[in-house]
C-alpha cells in the first residue's frame, strides 16, 4: 500500500510492504496551499505514480489534505478515538487506477469547553504509541499538539501556536531588529529563554524583557532568536504541565525541533522518550489493516 502523509506546507509519501516496512519514502514541497483547485489527483500521480502503476492501488491519506481547504473534507472524529475508529471514518476519493481513503482529524473540547481540532497528528501519535497504556505524546511544531492517550485511543488534546508565534515575533514585531535570525542555534541561551519563562510574570512580560536586555547588552543579536525560541518553548511546556502530564512525555518528530523539546523537558525535571522514525507510516499501515474492504 502507499500512505501520504498530506500536510499544508508539505507532502510525505511512503511505500510499505503488507507488515508495514517502509520500503521506499519520498518528500516534496507540495502541501495542500501550493495545489491549485483541482490539481489534488495530479499531485498524488507526480508523487506516487509509479508506485501505482507498479500494483500498489490502495493509497491512505491523513493530515491536511481531509480539510475544508484539502482534496475532500474528511469530517472531524471526536475523542476518544482509536484505530478503528479512524478507520471505520475514513472517506473515499474517486481516483482512476488505485482506491485511495482520506483519514479524518480529531477534535474534543479543552477544559474550559473551547473547542480543539487536529489533522494528521492523530495518525502520528497512534504510530508511535499503538499500546494500551496511558500517556502523552508531544508534537511539536508551527501548532504544538499534547495528547493524552489511554487504552490505544486518543483521549484529549490541547494545541500551543509556538512556531508560528516564533515566526512571527522574530520576523514582524521590535523584537526581530536586535535578533540574527540567520545566527546558529546557540543551546545556552535556548536554556536561559526556558529559565526564563520558569519565573513569574507572564509571556508578554518576558517578551518585553528580550528587548529591554538587549538595549543593555545582556543579550547579543546571534543568542536573541535562540532565547525567543527557548522563552516560547518554556511557556508551552509550563502550560502543559498545568494540565497534567503521564511521563515519560513521548516526543514525535523532526530531532532538530524534538531536541529542543528535550531539553526543556529536562529543564522541568519531566522524563520523556522520542518516538521510533516514520510514526506516519506506521499510523497509516495500522489504520489500513483496520479498514474492512482491504483486509484480505
């Protein structure tokens, strides 16, 4: 079978054998807002024609390619849910030469009853997690996702805007003028942003403060960016520590952006693991094995 991992920057394609082997992988550029109205069919055939043509004709889709702005919406599956679950929602997409299904997103209220959703991370979290027992599982990212998952079924979440307010605070706010956006990741300041955010006063407060101190020179241009992103990161790790969290936190990933996380985690003193390579896949071939048409 083919599995694609659809996102809204990127497309993630992987060939697996029948026990879920990744046989062969593929990336490109092509997420969901560089496919023009129609063009989904074309995207999937450049991605993963030939595989297609070479037999493999059951194709299962999950991430952002199931949205109201994807190829077609999949509708949201409340938590809890599970493998069957998520394979029992599935939804069928006309395609000429192979049966392709689009997994759909989850959503669930957060404790104050404000409405969550995801999509994509759902079949990440269930691949690097398929027990039965209790935990949380981290993915960071432009919309850091914490999952609470028991019993093999996604629980609850709760979503942090950490990389996107990253981008944005050191590319259009006062603070990206004293910063090297370009400068190498520098570890020590990372770590004093995360200190930082350990104390009292709140994020807007400690934001504030990067500015000042680099008008005093207690911080230069090339640690700034490093400190935003381990004030940032901090803030999201105390938050989901305020909810609740079953250690060892299981972090899913790319390890550039997961060692960040890492290293925060250990800040607070909470364990944690990072999850096997290719939790996509290995998602999408469980989900597969569940879908009653494909089973053999």
């Amino acid at each position: 079978m083919i599995g694609i991992d659809w996102g809204t920057t990127g497309l993630r394609a992987y060939r697996l054998a029948p026990d879920g082997t990744v046989l062969a992988r593929r990336e490109t550029p092509r997420g969901i807002l560089g496919i023009e109205p129609g063009g989904f069919p074309d995207a999937l055939r450049a991605s993963a024609g030939d595989w297609i043509d070479k037999g493999d004709t059951r194709v299962l889709v999950s991430g952002m390619a199931g949205s109201r702005q994807g190829w077609v919406e999949a509708p949201y599956l409340p938590c809890p849910a599970d493998l069957d679950g998520l394979a029992e929602a599935t939804v069928a997409v006309p395609f000429d030469g192979a049966e392709v299904r689009i997994v759909p997103g989850l959503c669930c209220l957060d404790r104050h009853g404000v409405p969550e959703v995801m999509r994509g991370e759902e079949t990440q979290m269930l691949g690097a997690l398929a027990g039965a027992e209790a935990a949380t599982v981290c993915l960071p990212g432009s919309h850091s996702k914490w999952a609470t998952m028991a019993g093999g079924a996604v629980t609850g979440f709760a979503t942090h805007l950490t990389g996107e307010a990253y981008a944005a605070l050191s590319g259009h706010t006062i603070l990206a003028r004293m910063m090297d956006p370009g400068a190498p990741a520098d570890p020590a300041a990372f770590a004093r942003g995360v200190a930082r955010a350990k104390q009292p006063g709140g994020l807007l407060h400690h934001l504030f403060g990067l500015r000042a101190a680099s008008l005093f020179d207690e911080i230069t241009e090339a640690e700034a960016a490093s400190f935003l992103s381990g004030l940032l990161v901090g803030h999201e790790v105390a938050a989901a520590l305020e909810g609740g969290v079953a250690p060892p936190v299981i972090l899913v990933g790319a390890p550039a952006l997961t060692a960040r996380y890492a290293a925060a985690l250990d800040a607070f003193g909470v364990p944690h693991r990072s999850a096997a390579p290719d939790a996509a896949a290995r998602g999408l071939h469980l989900i597969a094995t569940r879908l009653a048409a494909w089973r053999p």
